[in-house]
C-alpha cells in the first residue's frame, strides 16, 4: 500500500524517533511503501531525502514551536499551502492509497482533501489533540472570537473527510459524538497511543544511577516531559511544597516547554529545597533516569473539558514505575490507571486529597511493585507499536 503521512512533530528519523514517527517506521517495516511530508528541522533542510529508509519531505515553514499565539496560529495556517508547495515542486506522485495524518494540527485536512479529490485516496485520522476547544479550556483563545470559529469549521471539515478516526480513548470517542452529532460515528474506532517495548535495568544499574544524582536515600516523585499550560505545574509544586516536611520525599523533574521559567521561579518564591529541574536528556537516557523513580507523576490542568491520555504513562509503564497522577474530572484516565491497578489519581487543584494517594504509594512498597508490574504488563500486552499498526490496518478498507 502506498501511504503519505502528514505530520508536524516529525524529528530527524535518522537520530530520533517519536510516537509517530514509530508508527512510520512500523508500516516501512511491514513492507508498505509509506513517505512523510514534515516541516524542515533546520535552515539549510529542505526538499526529499531518506531517513531510516523512509523518504521525508522537508518543507521550510515559519517557527511553530515556543512562539508566540498570533506566530503560531499564522504558521498553523499557512502550513498547507507550503505542503502543497513543496509536493508540486518536487513532483511527487501523488496516487497514494492511503493519507495519514494526526492532530495536530487541523489545518493540513487542506492537503488531505486535495489528494483524496486527486486520486480517490480514503483518509486515516489520528486523532490526539482536540482542537480549538482546547486552546478554549487553557484560555488561549475564546469560544466567541472568529478565529474560534474558523478553526472549529475546520475541524469538523477534517471529521467530514476522515474515512477513519483513531481515538484515544472511550471517552474521547464519546466527546467527538456528542459534539459532532451531524458526522458518522461509525468512523471511529479506538486507537490507544503506543511504543516499542524498551528493555528494563537491573536493579544494580539502578542503584548506580541514584547514587550518580545524589539521590540514594530519596523517596523519588518523578516528572518527566513537556512544561507547559496543559500540564498545570502549580498542582505539583503545592504538592511538593505540601511534603517538604517529609524529608525524604524529592521531586525531581526532568523536560522543558513554555512554563519551564514560571516553574522555576514558583520553586524560588515557595523556597522548595525537595524539587530539582533538569534539562531535557535523551530519550534513552532519560528512560534510564526514570527507573530510579518510585512514583511517576502526570499533571493535566483541572480547565480541561476533553478526555486527555497523557502519551508520558506509556514510559511509565514500560519502567515499572506506579502513576500518580493529577487530572481533570473529564478525562476518563484516572478510571482506566485504577482498572488496571497501575497507579492512584486525584481531581487537579486538590492538594490534600493528592497528597494523602501520594502517601498510600510512599507508605506501601509491595503496592508500588505491584503496580509497577500491572502497569508494565498491560503495556506489553495493549500498548506496543506494532498492535497500533494491526488496529489500524483492521480498519482501512483500501484496496
């Protein structure tokens, strides 16, 4: 099957893989003939080139990561018309079976419906981000302006031209069918985010880490990922600042994003000796890190009106290390970590009730392992690149 996927956070394949860009790698694996269109990573990157043995197209577009709103929504908006650009330019044949494409971003529905009116392509929507209501949750933007309702047109055009919608979640599934009431559900399916499978440390490596960081006799709470509104960092250091008696408890976080100098700066003005900040590591390297932690924490804004599955629990599982996590009441992942009996989870803003799930882990070792070992096992055994790929293929329909 042919295949072009149209992405946005696509890395260098040849030193890094993402989420998607994982995916990518599993249908070249599996013998599809699939090419990627993404924005350039440098100034001097542009135009067709193989990486990991797929072809990418690299299309020069403005700065849309750490900019400004009014930067990033025009990128956002001139996006396909330089994919389009760029695929006449190099005169790529667009006959392709199938498009791919996740969210976000919306806008490239655009290049979507033009190759599907071109050569009849069906359309493969991963769904992640529900936008704009989002951007309406974090207060980005207001449901009553026209950008609002630009977007929102848009986004239930991508629905429209979707033959197929990969979903997060059940309750993502839900919320795009009670929005969306005019579009056919029978579109969706679910599409639970995935990895590969790395392989665990011994406990010796372990040991070996947390004496490199210092960190030998801490009780370890960590956070691992993208600083930024959605993820509400307040509700970590009030609860760091809620434990700062119980000496052996440390906060470490490790990423960067927009809030990561509001971060910073809260943990000065509360005078937080038991939280330490870190710059982005590696990917392997960090999964390494991560397995010193005795509880990984995930933090949504309490604001959010979507279900959100935080991509984060996925390298949680795979390290073993129990979730506690602090979210909003409409996500439907605090339920799903309790089913699997994988973690404990708390409404966001309230501290005392994440605190005392917090103390149920740090007093309870057997409880932790156990959860560590249930959150590891469904990840084997749901989560895997490679059963994302048969989902998908036991939707499409293409001949």
């Amino acid at each position: 099957m042919r295949i072009i996927y149209l992405g946005l956070a696509v890395p260098n394949m040849d030193h890094y893989h993402n989420m998607f860009t994982e995916l990518v790698a599993e249908f070249r694996d599996n013998g599809h003939d699939i090419m990627v269109v993404a924005p350039s990573y440098a100034p001097n990157i542009e135009g067709l080139q193989i990486e990991d043995g797929v072809p990418v197209l690299r299309v020069p577009t403005m700065k849309m990561f750490r900019v400004g709103k009014i930067q990033k929504g025009l990128a956002t908006l001139l996006l396909p018309y330089q994919y389009k650009r760029a695929l006449k330019k190099a005169k790529i044949d667009l006959n392709f079976d199938l498009v791919m494409m996740p969210t976000p971003p919306i806008t490239l529905v655009t290049v979507a419906s033009w190759i599907k009116r071109k050569y009849g392509a069906k359309m493969y929507l991963v769904l992640r981000d529900i936008f704009p209501q989002n951007a309406v949750d974090l207060q980005m933007m207001s449901a009553k302006s026209p950008v609002y309702s630009y977007f929102r047109k848009k986004e239930k055009e991508m629905y429209q031209t979707s033959d197929y919608i990969g979903c997060m979640s059940p309750g993502n599934i839900a919320y795009v069918k009670t929005h969306n009431p005019e579009q056919d559900a029978s579109k969706l399916h679910l599409l639970p985010n995935w990895s590969p499978l790395h392989p665990n440390l011994e406990q010796t490596e372990i040991n070996n880490i947390k004496e490199q960081y210092g960190l030998s006799d801490k009780f370890i709470v960590m956070f691992g990922g993208n600083i930024g509104k959605p993820q509400k960092m307040e509700n970590i250091v009030a609860l760091a600042k809620s434990c700062a008696a119980i000496k052996d408890i440390f906060f470490f976080i490790i990423g960067g994003g927009n809030e990561k100098q509001h971060l910073q700066q809260l943990i000065l003005e509360e005078k937080l000796d038991n939280v330490e900040v870190k710059d982005y590591l590696t990917r392997e390297e960090y999964f390494k890190v991560l397995q010193i932690a005795d509880v990984g924490l995930i933090s949504l804004s309490e604001d959010f009106t979507i279900p959100n599955i935080p991509s984060k629990s996925l390298v949680y599982f795979n390290a073993k290390v129990p979730i506690l996590a602090s979210i909003d009441v409409n996500t439907d992942f605090g339920p799903h970590i309790e089913e699997i009996g994988a973690g404990l989870w708390a409404e966001a803003g309230k501290t005392e009730v994440l605190k005392e799930k917090l103390m149920q882990l740090y007093h309870n070792p057997e409880k932790r392992r156990e959860m560590g070992e249930n959150g590891y096992n469904h990840f084997k055994s749901s989560l895997l690149v490679s059963m994302a790929y048969k989902n998908i293929m036991s939707q499409v329909n293409v001949k």
